[in-house]
C-alpha cells in the first residue's frame, strides 16, 4: 500500500500543477489578447455548458458521488497504508523505542537458521503474528517443536511490549544426509 502511496501522491500533485499552470495560463491569455482566448482550455463552452446546471441535476450529483468516492478511496489508502511499528517495552515512561516488523522478522529469521537441524527458513512478523516456515532433513515432528522452542525463548529475551502469536511449520526435505 504505500508503494501505491508514493506513486499516486507524486501523480496527482502533478496533476494539480499542471491544473494551475493551465488557468495561469488561460487567466493571462485572457487580459492580454482577450479575442485570442482561449489558449488551451475551451472554458467559454464549458461555461455554457454548466449555465444550466443546478444543484439538483444528475450531472452534478453524480459528480459530487465520483468526488466522494475517490476522496474516500484517498482516505483509506492512507490510514492502511500507516507503518505498523512493533512496540518494545519503554526503558521510560519518556522514550518509546519501536522496531519494525522486517526487522523482528530477521532476527527471529536468524535464530531459527541457528538451528542444526535447519536447512532453510522464511519469516514473516507484524505487530500480532509471527509465521516460520522452515525445511529439514530430519522428521519435521522433532524439529518444530525444538524450532518452536528456539523461537519462543528468543522472544523472552526480546523486549517486547506485546508479544505475537507464533506459528511454526516445518517441512522435511529430500536430501542427503
């Protein structure tokens, strides 16, 4: 989400610029050479075209509708695309000390590969949840339980406000052994 932030943020601020520069232009066109505008804009059919208008219309409602939506749409993306921080417990009352989920990810990710009987493993960690995906050579019974040990001491040593859920899996590899 704030990929998609950060790419229609720089686009409708381009958007409003060039809208400006566009009556800018058309403002002083205008004063200028008042029998050569309009430059760019045909405001003077617009303008006919909207004499007509009332509040009432199905034009300008569908229009106010369109607006909302895409204002709403907007307001939304923002407020889901906020950083989810990870909260580790105040050394203070003054300091917040925060961590974010990618890096919970690596270490836990880190701890886990530690494991002797680890061959491989992925970590995906936010604020609730904590997912370890892990492949061994050995029966993967064994080995969840000793990863899921690993991971929930790690998570004692860690200072954490509130500690997530975990879920381990392990799978077992074909390989030689």
């Amino acid at each position: 989400m704030r990929l998609l932030l950060r790419v229609l943020a720089p686009l409708l601020g381009l958007l409003l610029a060039v809208l400006g520069l566009a009556i800018v232009v058309e403002t002083v066109t205008l004063w200028v050479a008042p029998a050569s505008s309009p430059l760019v804009v045909p405001w003077p059919a617009w303008l006919a075209a909207i004499e007509g208008l009332t509040w009432q219309s199905g034009a300008v409602r569908a229009t106010a509708v369109v607006v909302g939506l895409v204002g709403l749409f907007v307001l939304l993306l923002g407020l889901v695309a906020r950083r989810h921080d990870v909260y580790l417990a105040d050394p203070v009352p003054e300091v917040t000390v925060t961590t974010s989920p990618h890096s919970l990810a690596r270490a836990v990710g880190h701890e886990v590969r530690s494991h002797s009987d680890v061959v491989s493993a992925s970590v995906v960690a936010s604020t609730k949840k904590i997912t370890v995906k892990a492949s061994t050579l050995d029966p993967a019974e064994a080995v969840r339980d000793d990863v899921r040990a690993h991971v929930d001491e790690m998570l004692v040593r860690l200072p954490l406000a509130r500690r997530p859920r975990v879920s381990v899996s392990v799978t077992t590899t074909k390989g030689v052994k």
